[in-house]
C-alpha cells in the first residue's frame, strides 16, 4: 500500500496526522525516542527476510480459504524458513569448522 503523502507540512512526523487509526498514533508517539527508532530498523534485518523467504518459495497468495487451512498453510511455511535455518547454520558450521548445533 502507498504511503500517504502530509496534507501539512508543519505536522511533525512524530504527530498523529489526522487519519490515523489509534494504533497508528501509539506507533507515531513510540518511535519518537531514539531506541524504539534503533528497533524498528531492526525490522529489515530479520522481518523483512522472512517476507522475501515466502516470496522466494512462490507462496505470494495464500492458495486455501478458511481460517483452520490459512494457518495449515503458514504452518508450513513457518516450518520451511525454520529448516532453512537450520540446514544453513550445518552447512555454514562445517564450512567454518565451527560446532554444529545439536539438540537432544
């Protein structure tokens, strides 16, 4: 979705614009302060990888309909990213001779 351009441009971006639902306007008020800013760039780093994961599999619409099937689906796809995880750590550790990670 297009992010909305300011009607005023003496609205600070921390200020909750006028069309803002009440979640919008908690989020505005929170990234005023320096570390919830530092978090959210976060977001790229490990968020956003997960999205292009999905992407990357070809899931770009949920295929089923019903509540019970729609969370089947991201199940799978839960599970897909975290073998993907898991093999690419093995792999990255035998390359590197560092331990593998066990879980017993």
């Amino acid at each position: 979705m297009p992010q909305r351009k300011p009607t005023s441009s003496d609205r600070s971006p921390d200020q909750p614009a006028q069309h803002d639902t009440p979640q919008v306007a908690a989020l505005r008020r929170r990234m005023e302060e320096p570390e919830n800013q530092q978090r959210y760039r976060q977001r790229a780093r490990w968020i956003e990888w997960v999205n292009a994961g999905w992407r990357n599999r070809d899931w770009r619409q949920v295929p089923v309909r019903g509540r019970k099937k729609v969370r089947a689906v991201a199940g799978w796809q839960a599970m897909a990213h975290n073998f993907g995880c898991i093999f690419r750590a093995e792999a990255l550790a035998a390359v590197f001779g560092l331990p593998a990670l066990r879980t017993a």
